[in-house]
C-alpha cells in the first residue's frame, strides 16, 4: 500500500503478528491484499514451511518484507534473541542460518537480528561485545545472499536488560561492522518511548535506516491514537528520500480495518485498492 503524504509517497507494510489477528495466521495473507497491502512482515515464520508462505504470497501477490531471527521459547534466555546473550552462540548461528534459508526462499530483503536480554551478572560492555562479534558473523553470512540484516532497538520500559537500547549504538554498530549487509531497524514507538526527538533523530540515522516501523504510544495502537504528531513523522520519511517499507506494527485499538482509519486521517490520500470498501 501506497499512501500520499504531504511530501510525497510512503509505502506500508502489514505485520500480520498484529494485524488481521482475528483470523488464523495463514488468512490474514488475503485479508491484508484485500486492505490494499502490497507487503507484509512478521517476526516469525518457522512455525510453518517455507512452500506453503510461499504459497501465500505468490497468490496474493503480496511481497515479503522482513522476518526476525529465531527466537527461544517463552522464559528462556534467548525469548527475545540471542546475539548478545552469552553462551548462545550456537542457537544464534543456527538461527541465522534458518532466517536466510527462510528469507531467501520468501524473498524477504530484511532479517532483524534480535539482539536479547543481556542476563544477570552480566555487564553491558560484555554483553555489547558479543553482540557486536556476532553481527559480525552474520553479516559473513548474509552479504552473500543480497539480505540485509537490520538492528532495532527495544525501549527499556517494555523490555527492560534488553541489550541494545539506543537506535544511536545501533547505527554505530551497523557502520563499524558493514553498512552495506547491516542497518538500523527504526521503530518509531520505540523512539519516542527512549527519549522522543523524532524527526531530529531519524535524519541523523538516516544514512544507517534500512526499515521503519509505525505504532503510536501510549498503548502501541495505530498511528493517531496517542502523543506522536505522525502526519508529521511519515511526511518527513518521505521527504528525507527513504525509499524502504514502513511496517504497521501496532496493535489496533478496536479492530485491524476500522483502526485503518489513521490513513484518511493522517495522510491526504491513498494510491491503490481502497481499503474503506472492504
């Protein structure tokens, strides 16, 4: 889906772990076509086989945009990623071997390489030098195939020990290690959640932003449901000269296509399938 800002174009991207989620996962592929998307993301696919996403995007003509890496199961160490989590390189290797098979099959351009909770006892320059060593790996991995592996960092108050917090280390880590295979994931909820300074902070960035994502804070409804001036936000994406996705990955505060709404109302017009005739 295209919309038309007050700047120019920008163009979203349906997280269907958030959206559509009245309906089984494999349906929300055809319920986001028919809301006028022409990509989706997710964090993950391993839940299924690679042929039968395939199947899905190849049908709806949608395009795959972004997966994560594995994640641990819930209460593990590595729940929220393993980069920066001592004594997980092996589960952090094996995960970023399964993305790229996963990305390259889907033709997803992204992987997020989730960081994970640096654990007790351990200090926060230990943590970020694993981290740092195992971006480095990856990125090994990963500049062979053409994907991009993006870094996002998570705000301290919904994640707290989460290893990278600052979007500002991830763009150091991003362009020490290899600007070219490794970007900054700049989620914008979690931005102003971290200290706000939006569009000042995203143009400092932009030279390392390789993925944006959209959801409005209190709440992480959809844009236009708290505190972030988003007309504003999203026209400033599109005049800086980004031309990646933007992902909605928010969580809508009644349903999926009465929450679409924000578009109408944050942006003058849509380009493409009108979603208000579903």
């Amino acid at each position: 889906m295209i919309v038309e800002t007050q700047k120019g174009p920008v163009k979203l991207a349906a997280n269907l772990k958030w959206l559509f989620t009245d309906l089984p996962f494999l349906d929300r592929f055809d319920a986001a076509a028919a809301a006028g998307f022409t990509g989706v993301e997710y964090s993950s696919p391993y839940e299924f086989v690679p042929v039968e996403l395939h199947k899905r995007l190849d049908s709806t003509g949608l395009a795959q945009i972004l997966i994560n890496t594995p994640a641990g199961t819930a209460g593990s160490p590595t729940q929220n990623g393993a980069a920066a989590v001592p004594g997980a390189e092996a589960e952090f290797r094996d995960g970023v071997k399964r993305a790229l098979e996963y990305a390259t099959t889907l033709g997803a351009g992204l992987i997020h390489l989730m960081a994970g909770l640096r654990p007790q006892g351990v200090s926060a320059s230990d943590s970020m030098s694993l981290y740092v060593d195992n971006v480095a790996w990856a990125a090994e991995q990963a500049s062979p195939t053409g994907v991009r592996l993006v870094l996002e960092a998570i705000n301290k108050r919904d994640v707290p020990r989460f290893a990278l917090d600052s979007f500002e280390d991830a763009a150091e880590v991003a362009q020490s290690v290899d600007p070219k295979t490794i970007a900054v994931l700049f989620d914008v909820y979690h931005a102003q959640v971290d200290r706000g300074n939006l569009i000042e902070r995203f143009n400092a960035l932009l030279p390392s932003i390789g993925h944006v994502q959209v959801a409005d804070n209190p709440g992480r409804g959809e844009p236009g449901t708290g505190e972030i001036a988003y007309a504003n936000v999203l026209a400033n994406v599109a005049a800086s000269g980004y031309d990646g996705w933007v992902g909605c990955e928010y969580r809508p505060v009644t349903n999926t296509i009465a929450g679409l709404r924000w578009i109408d109302d944050l942006t003058p017009g849509t380009v493409g399938k009108d979603w208000r005739d579903q």
